[in-house]
C-alpha cells in the first residue's frame, strides 16, 4: 500500500521553478530538487569519513595494541600517524554528519512523521550505542595517553572501533528498511497515515540488512586498504629504508587480498537479493527495458553521447552474454523473465544507476587484481621493490571510495521514485514549508561549504605526510628529490 | 509490503507489550529524557561555546593554548547530546521532530552550520602556522562558539513560545543561552587553572551570570505579557517562580564564589544553571510538546510496543552513557595542561 494515496497534511503547494522564479536572477531550484540534492552531496561527502572510520578502525587498533605492547618506534609511528588521520575524519564525519541527519526533519519531516518509529529507534540506538563511545574513547585515545594505563589505552582504541561498526550497524538497520521494509502496519495517527511498528525482529533485521552491512563493512576496508596502502606506496617509494611503511604497505594488500575477491563474490549473490526484492532497482542496473530474457552487458559503451543518458541495449556497443542476467537473477535459468523498466509508472534516473553500477563492478575487478599482484609481490618478499606495483596503488589512493560512493548511488538512485520502497514516494517526503530561496540558498552554502572541509582535509593529509617523510631517517630512494610533491595520492577522497 | 502474519509473533521474544506502556506513564517518561538529553547538550557543549566565546578575550599563545586544550578531549563527545536528543525526540514522538525542524529551516540549518564552523576551527589550527590561516581557524571557532548558542537560544523561543525567528522573545532566548554558556565555560576554566588566569576569566563569567538572569527574567516577563504560545498562565504559576528564584540563588552564590576564588563551588552553582533551565524548560510545555499546534504528549508519542521497545533497548545504555562520560572527565580532570594533554 502506497501512502501516496493519503493527500498530505498541510498546504502541500508544488512551489516550481517554472513561473515563481523566472524573473529572479538566481535560478532557484525546486524544493523537492533541491532537497534531494542537497541530501545526496552531504551524505555522498560525510559518508566518505564515516567509511574511513570503519575501515581505518581495525588499523588503528592493530597498531595501537602492537606499539604498546613492542614498544616499537616503527608501530608507535604507524599509530600515531594513522590516528592524527583518524581523528580529523572523526570531526569531519561528526561536523557533515550532524547537518545530514537534522535534514530528516527539515527537508523531510514527512519521511520522519510516516516512518519515526520504524527508524527513531535505530537512530538513537545509534548515538547512544555507538556515537557516544566513538566520541568519548576517541577524546581519551587522542590526549590521553600519557593519562590513563596501557591496557586502558588499548581498550579505548578497541571501543572506539566498536563503536564504528556499530554506528554503521544501526544506521544501515534503517537505511536497510528503506530497500526492504517490514515488520509494521499503516495506522492512521492525528488524522495522518504513519508506518506503526509491529515486529520489531522483522522491522530490525528486514531481509536487506544482513546483505548491506556485509556489502558496506567490507567496502570500507576495501577503500581504507586501498587508502592506507596508497599512501604507504608513496612514502615507500620516497624512503626505500623505511620498516614501518613496508609493513602497513603490505598489511593493506593482505587486507585487500581477502576483502576484493569476497566483495565480488558477496556482490553477485547480493545482486540476485536485489532482483527478488528490488526488480525495479535490478532492471535500472542492467538496463533491461523489456520484459523477459535478459543479458548480461559484460562491457557496455554508448554509441553517441547521448546514449550516456539513456542506456538502452539499441544505443550501447555490448559484449552481452545472452540469459545471463536471468540466470544471475534466478539463480540457474537462462529464460527466466526479468521484469522490465517498461513495467513500471514511473522509473528511477535509469542511466545514473546503469553506469555507476558498471563504475563499481570494474572498479571491483581491478582491485581483485591489484591485490592478486600485490599479494605475489607480499609473498615473493619484493614489494617495496617494485615501482609499477608502488605507483599503481598510489593511483588508486582514491578509488575504493570511489567505487563506495557509486555503490551507494545505485542502492540509493535505483531505490527512486520511492524513499521508502513502495511505502512513501521521495516528492511526497519533501517538506511542504520549505521555499524555493531557502533550498536553493541552503544547497549552495552546503557545497561551498563542504568542498571546504573536503579539501582542508586533503590538505591537512598533504602535511601529514610531508612531515612524516621528513621524520623517516635515512636517505631519499636513487632519483627521490626530484620526484617532488605528491602524485595523485591526494587528488580526491 | 505489510505481513499481518507476523503481527502474532510480534515482539513475543522481546517479551515486550505491543498493547499497553510498560509502566502508564511512560510518554511522560519520555518526555523526561528528551528534556534532560537537551539539557545535558545545553550543558556540556554550552560550556564548550563558552570556552570558544573567551578564547577572543585572550591574546597570551598560552592561555588560549590552555583554553584549547581544555576544550579538545571533550567537545565531540559532548556534541553528541545533540545527536541524542535529536534522535529520542523521533523515536518517541517523530511528529514533533520533524514540525520542529522543517517549519524552523534557517535557523536550524543556520545552527548546525555555526557547530560546523566550531568544530573545524580548532581542528584545523594546529595544521599550519600561517598567520591568515590560523586567524580563519581562530574566527571560524569564535564566531561559530557564539553564534550557536545564539541560534539555539532562537530555535527553542520558536519551540517554546511559537513566535518568529525575529522576534524579542527570539532575541532574549538566544542571548540568554550565549551568556549561559559563557558562564559554564567560565566556571569550567577557572576550575581547571591557576589562580591568575581563573580570577581573569571568572569576570566575564560573573557579568555572563547577570546577563543571563537578566535575560531570563526579561524573557519571560514578555512572553507572559504577550502570552506566546499561550504560556501567561504558567510563566505566573509556582513551579516557574520557583526554577526562576532557584536560578537567581545559584546566580548569586556562583557569583560570590567566584569572588572569593571558591572555583570548585562556582562549578557546581554554575552547572546548576543548565539543570534549572532544563526543568523550566519542561515545566513550561508540559503536558504540550509542541505549543503551535498544541500537540500534547500523549497525543504525539509512538505506539506502546515502540517506546517500550526503545525504553527496554535504549534506557540502559543511557545509564552506560553516563558512566563512561563520568570516565572521560575523570581521565581529563585536575589542571588543564597548556600542551594538550601530553599529546
């Protein structure tokens, strides 16, 4: 049942761009429009930081617990670097973080009122289980060293990934029940239709939950060894000598060597969850039009630009293999019928979901390699030695988050029209009070604004690891002074 | 997308009612927690505005250095609050939370881009000695220490009294929760400092105490005149003299202690301020959560088997909450050291 059947309270006036705007100077963007958009840039940059935390949490531990307990000056190193990073990404995930989550209320108060007591719970389970002990024990682990025993500082670093993963845990809990909601019913409260919570088991541990955090968790780790073991090449490659380098350089390839290949496998079968639950989603990713037997587009390339938008098979050069998506979707037949876009009212924007669902497979692909090279490298003792190997993984500094966010642009755009599936349309979430000029003026001020913090936090890596090249004794690599500045590895986050 | 089927094995391993409240009273309860999580936030991180508001009056490297470094272990942990009571208000009455803040736009958009502008100051000012830069980092800090709280101040006279962002009311609230958090970010340092610089912050924090009692008066004796959101009868009722007489002793003895450098007991009568706000503040809406519709609490709170589901879930970690803050200022108690605490 679709609550778009229930008028919405208020004076729900579609305040357009066409008429009310013209003769304004500013082109002001519709409230929907802008909301969304402004929605999607602030969890696209917060997500980043909340992704390093998660990922760089198991770091942070492995080499806190491993300088306390040698005492070594390479782990003590190591821990202190990678915790410097970990704490300006804490605040830049707390401080984007905070104006993303109010928006639930300002710029959604429908989504809030209609579905408040399936998601509140999880949310605030979120910042007392999870925020709170990340924020607490980060505050000890960062100035406290000197005041608490060994083993309180170990246990603090243990809490403070503790309370990541848990964050990630509740916050897709909800997220989770987007894709796939259930355990409630809708009542009619104050004259109003609210999703009411029955079953909190089902509501809690709805049947994406288990497939997301799997699938998110992982992707952190993926985009944090590929983070850590991009910036380990570089300072390698600037300082042959150093010990403590080679060591994170090559933890961040054991890592990718088992995170890539899983992300793979568990993506495959995800994508068939997401046929069963999502077929709208499923058919916007593969761009299945018609339904029926559907291909798999192995390699897809527009003919002519403009294909880009509108990805059908008539406007793309594939490499397809026929049946291959019903067999993918159905789990072993070749003429299973997919449902088609062509099924549905109203379809999501088809070619952003089509191409970042192929920017995230390839992009899953060259990491499963990247690691396989990596790992022969680890093995053969010659990883520090060989300069393809180092600057390929600088390059790719970036590109786990990369292919994070477009994950996330396919769950997130490939769920549309809907904001709850088939419960609450995303125009009908949008708050009815909001104007034009504010969600134009707030759109704006949040991308000036955190293209700021994104770019301070590229700088303040920048000095880290000047001064961290400057901290390694020994001389530079044969040839390193004139290498100069960084390469790429702080091009984008 | 429903399943009436599983609404029989509904919560049944949770051993949660779905027809009734645990205890009856829960939604006042809850009422209770959202109230006390705000003016845990009002407290905690109004301290926080406060230290960045007398970070300006300092020009010495080292007092500011010290001010930073009282600042830097505990503010995100104490931001977190506002998370805390943001998400309570919409697990137990969603309806409230989002007529908040959607029909409060600038404002609450103005209020987290100030605590933005808080957090990143600081954080970024150690990254590089540039002077241009370190005075961004400083103004960013400042400016966003003071206009937070004000925003905040603003955003609650809406809540509380339904009138305009522009409005006296509106005024008087928010230069009311500025001065309060200079008087707990006063109080905080000189507790934690020597004798010098504690005498020379406690003046702004004595002026900052008859401000704010100042302001609470002028605010309610207008509100009361103009009877905003309907609230005369209760700003002239006993609980409300007695929170403000309250508020006016704790003023006057923190300003006494300060005098006498007594800056453990001011600590204790300045963060009785907060606490004595936060029960005026539920005095004032109760049994209303939201005087522009006069949605009343009963009326906006989640199903029983929701809040019980949150009390059973949620309560307990509170109380964990609790404790570990209680390590934290513990770990970080006694003198604050300049260095940053041994970083």
């Amino acid at each position: 049942m679709a609550l778009t059947l229930i008028p919405p309270s208020g004076s729900d006036v579609a305040v357009g761009l066409a008429g009310t705007a013209g003769a304004s100077v500013l082109a002001l963007l519709d409230p929907e429009l802008a909301s969304r958009a402004q929605f999607g840039w602030t969890i696209s940059v917060h997500i980043l930081f909340a992704a390093l935390s998660i990922g760089l949490a198991p770091f942070v531990v492995y080499f806190t617990w491993k300088s306390v307990r040698t005492g070594s000056e390479a782990y003590e190193r190591l821990q202190s670097f990678w915790l410097k990073v970990f704490g300006v990404g804490f605040v830049m995930g707390t401080v984007t973080g905070i104006p993303m989550s109010f928006q639930f209320g300002t710029n959604f108060p429908r989504f809030s009122e209609v579905a408040g007591e399936l998601i509140g719970g999880p949310l605030a389970f979120e910042a007392k289980m999870a925020f709170f002990l990340e924020a607490v024990f980060l505050g000890v682990l960062l100035f406290g060293r000197e005041r608490v025993s060994d083993r309180k500082y170990v246990l603090s670093s243990v809490l403070v990934g503790v309370g990541a993963w848990l964050s990630g845990f509740w916050i897709l809990v909800v997220n989770a029940w987007m894709q796939t909601p259930r355990g409630y019913e809708i009542v009619t409260k104050n004259g109003m239709a609210v999703a009411e919570l029955t079953d909190p088991i089902a509501a809690f541990f709805n049947p994406r939950m288990g497939w997301m955090y799997v699938h998110m968790v992982n992707a952190a780790v993926i985009s944090v060894a590929l983070f850590v073991g991009g910036i380990a090449a570089y300072i390698v490659w600037r300082r042959r000598e150093s010990t403590a380098w080679r060591t994170a350089l090559r933890l961040a390839v054991v890592l990718l060597l088992v995170s890539a290949p899983l992300q793979a496998a568990h993506g495959d079968a995800y994508a068939r969850h997401v046929e069963d639950t999502q077929p709208q989603k499923f058919a916007a990713m593969e761009g299945h039009y018609e339904t029926g037997q559907a291909d798999l587009h192995l390699i897809a390339v527009p003919k002519e630009p403009e294909a880009l938008t509108d990805p059908r098979a008539e406007n793309l050069y594939t490499v397809s293999v026929p049946g291959v998506a019903s067999f993918l979707a159905s789990g072993g037949d070749f003429d299973a019928e997919v449902t088609g876009l062509n099924a549905y009212e109203e379809n999501p924007p088809v070619a952003l979901v089509f191409w970042s669902f192929r920017l995230m497979v390839g992009l899953g692909f060259l990491f499963i390699g990247l690691a396989l090279w990596g790992g022969r490298l680890v093995y053969s003792g010659r990883v520090a030695e060989s300069d393809r190997f180092l600057k390929s993984m600088m390059i790719s500094t970036p590109l786990g988050f990369a292919a994070l966010l477009t994950g996330w642009y396919v769950t997130e755009i490939g769920r549309q029209p809907w904001v709850i599936q088939d419960v609450l349309k995303t125009s009908d979430a949008v708050s009815s009070t909001l104007s034009p000029v504010e969600a134009t003026a707030t759109l704006v001020a949040f991308v000036v604004i955190y293209l700021g913090l994104v770019s301070a936090s590229l700088y303040v890596l920048k000095r880290l690891i000047e001064d961290e090249l400057q901290h390694i004794p020994g001389r530079e690599a044969p040839g390193g002074t004139e290498r100069g500045s960084i390469p790429g590895v702080a091009d984008d986050d | 997308m429903t399943e009436p089927a599983s609404l029989s094995l509904a919560a049944e391993p949770l051993l949660l009612p779905t027809e009734a409240y645990l205890v009856p009273s829960l939604p006042v309860i809850w009422f209770g927690v959202v109230v006390f999580a705000l003016t845990m936030y009002v407290a905690l991180d109004g301290f926080d505005f406060g230290i960045g508001m007398l970070y300006a009056t300092r020009s010495n490297d080292h007092e500011r250095e010290t001010l930073l470094s009282a600042f830097g272990p505990v503010w995100d942990a104490n931001e977190v609050w506002l998370v805390a009571f943001g998400t309570m208000l919409l697990a137990a009455f969603p309806r409230v939370y989002s007529r908040l803040l959607s029909e409060h736009y600038v404002i609450v958009m103005a209020f987290v881009l100030a605590l933005l502008f808080r957090g990143v100051g600081p954080e970024l000012l150690e990254q590089h000695e540039g002077e241009r830069w370190q005075q961004a980092c400083e103004l960013s800090f400042v400016a966003g220490s003071t206009l937070a709280p004000f925003f905040l101040g603003t955003l609650a006279a809406g809540w509380l009294f339904a009138v305009p962002l522009v409005s006296l009311p509106a005024v008087l609230t928010g230069v009311g929760v500025v001065a309060l958090s200079v008087v707990t970010g006063s109080a905080f340092v000189a507790a934690k400092t020597d004798p010098d610089f504690a005498a020379s912050i406690a003046r702004y924090g004595q002026i900052a105490t008859v401000v704010y009692l100042g302001g609470v008066l002028a605010l309610l004796g207008t509100v009361a005149l103009r009877n905003a959101g309907g609230v005369a009868e209760i700003i002239l009722s006993l609980p409300v003299f007695a929170v403000v007489g309250a508020s006016a002793s704790a003023g006057g003895a923190g300003i006494a202690f300060a005098s006498r450098g007594r800056y453990r007991a001011w600590l204790i009568a300045a963060f009785s301020l907060p606490i004595l706000l936060g029960a005026l503040v539920a005095v004032v809406l109760y049994p209303v959560l939201y005087p522009a519709t006069g949605l009343t609490v009963e009326a906006a709170v989640v199903s029983p088997l929701a809040l019980n589901l949150t009390t059973v879930l949620g309560l307990p970690v509170l109380v964990v909450v609790l404790w570990y803050f209680k390590f934290l200022y513990s770990v970080f108690g006694g003198p604050i050291e300049a260095d940053g605490y041994g970083q």
